[in-house]
C-alpha cells in the first residue's frame, strides 16, 4: 500500500502543473474521472522539414533580388554620371548660346524699337512734305492761271506749208470777224502754235496771248454765241483756211496741264453721269447736272472718282 501511494504522488503534481483550472475543477466536482494513466507523455509539435527549406529559398531569392538591383542602379548611376560627363559641355555650350541669343535679341529689340521710331518720324516728315508739295502746287497753279488769264486756245487747226506768226495773227483776225467780235493787230501780245510731242501731228493747239482777260472772255462767248446759233459750227474756212477747210475748231481758254487733266474727266463725267452741264472759266473746272443743281468745282481727281461712285 505505501509503493502505491509513492508512485501516484508524482503524477498527481506533474497534473496539478499541467492541467488547467477548468480541468482541475472538473476532477474536483467529478470523482468518477480517473487520473491519467503513469505511463501519459505530452507530445511536442514541431515544424516541417520543408517548410523551412521554403523560407530558406525564399530568403536566398530575397537577398539575390536585393544584390542585382543594387547592382543594376550602380551601373545605371555610373553610366547617368559617364553621359552627365559628356553632356555637361554641351549643356555649358547651349547655356552659353542661350546667353549670345538674348543678348542678340535685347540688341535687335533696342534696334527695332529705334527703327520703329525713325518710321514714325519719317512717316510724319512724309506728311507734312505731302502737304506742303500739295501746297507748292497750288501755288503754281495760281502762277500758271495767273500766266494764262488773258490766253486763248485755238484747236485742231490744220498746219500751213512754211507757216509763219504773221499767217497765225491773220487766222485769228479771220476769226474774229466771222464771230462777231473783231480783233485788230494790236490786241495780240503774241501768238504761236504748241508743238507736238506726237510725230507728224499736223494740228496742234495755237496760243493767242490777247491784251487783255476782257478781250479774252469776249471772244469766247461770241464764239459760244456763233455755234450755238449756227448750224454750221466754227471750222478751218472761217479761220481763212482752204484745205482742209471743213475741219471743226474748237477755242477756249488756255488751261494748264492740270487744268486739262481735271476738264478731260470732268468731260467723262457728265456723259457717264448725265450731268447736263461741264465748262471752265478762269481756269477752273465746273459741272452741273441740271439747272437747279449747284454748281460743282472740280479741283481734284479723286473728288471726279468720288462723284461717279456717288452717281
């Protein structure tokens, strides 16, 4: 009886270490549980053979895969600092042409702005020369009308052989018999035939400088007087003239190279435009469409322009 008592003492200490507080309290409640048998062992789990040859890859791949990156961004930083070497000057080189092309463009800028302003002066010196050539002309018109005023143009009057001043002053005399309006010897200052720049043109205007710009204006209305109340209107014959003695004649006061220019559009202008009336007188250039219309100066191309886009 006392072997038996020994032998279960260890065993029943090594359950009070082992086993837990629910257990015990159950062996305490529960006296019909036997004790675990003497011969009980505890068995220990341990791990897997090949789960630690796993881990064991697994890490070894780790470490590779670190080492290759490391080395695969040691070349790559090498060769990024071998290209920076070389690419270093080419980028000093750039900098420095960068540095050349502002500069260019500063100096060009300043220059532009300069030439900009040197526009704007010469574009208001051009101004002011075109108003003053403007104004320039317009006094020579005035000079040249002023030259002109007691001037009288013959037209399309039929050359003579070996035609002299004295065969021009009898024309005119003839003339001036035939309208109504005699002129004698005396009230010619001078007289002569324009030449021509055209070749073989064999009736060029004659110029009849009269004594005065009375005589003048009375001559031509005696002979605006005569065409109108005749049907057969002033020709060669009544100039004195026997060849070519039908040729019309036209006479009118001598107007200057502007003046013909403005007369010869205005002309363009009436029949274009149906303005009833185109005359000169002193020079100057009139239209007018009907007879209660104002009259109309012409003093410049661009106003006859005006006038035909305004008709």
């Amino acid at each position: 009886m006392e072997l038996n008592t020994i032998a279960t003492a260890p065993t029943s200490s090594v359950l009070n270490r082992s086993a837990s507080d629910t257990t015990l309290n159950a062996a305490e409640t529960n006296t019909s549980i036997s004790p675990p048998s003497p011969s009980f062992v505890f068995q220990r789990f341990k791990r897997r053979r090949d789960d630690d040859q796993h881990e064991f890859v697994l890490s070894t791949f780790k470490e590779d895969m670190i080492k290759s990156m490391t080395t695969m961004v040691k070349s790559l930083l090498t060769e990024q600092e071998k290209e920076l070497k070389k690419i270093s000057p080419a980028l000093l080189e750039i900098k420095q042409t960068n540095a050349n092309i502002e500069s260019s463009i500063t100096f060009l800028t300043e220059q532009n702005r300069e030439l900009k302003n040197t526009i704007e002066s010469l574009k208001s010196q051009a101004k002011k020369d075109r108003e003053y050539i403007v104004l320039l002309e317009e006094k020579i018109e005035d000079l040249q009308l002023s030259n002109r005023k007691t001037n009288l143009e013959i037209k399309n009057v039929p050359n003579q052989e070996k035609e002299t001043k004295e065969d021009l002053i009898n024309m005119t005399l003839s003339l001036s018999k035939t309208i109504g309006c005699e002129m004698n010897k005396k009230d010619i200052s001078d007289i002569y035939r324009i030449k021509s720049k055209k070749i073989n043109q064999t009736n060029s205007p004659i110029i009849v400088e009269t004594c005065s710009s009375l005589l003048k204006t009375s001559v031509l209305k005696a002979c605006k007087t005569y065409n109108i109340r005749h049907r057969d209107k002033l020709r060669a014959k009544h100039l004195g003239l026997l060849k070519n003695e039908e040729a019309p004649v036209f006479v009118s006061e001598q107007l200057t190279a502007r003046g013909s220019r403005l007369y010869f559009l205005a002309r363009d202008l009436a029949k274009s435009s149906n303005y009833k009336y185109c005359w000169t007188a002193y020079g100057k250039v009139y239209i007018r469409k009907d007879d209660v219309s104002p009259i109309i100066t012409i003093k410049s191309e661009l106003q006859v322009q005006s006038l035909i886009q305004t008709s």
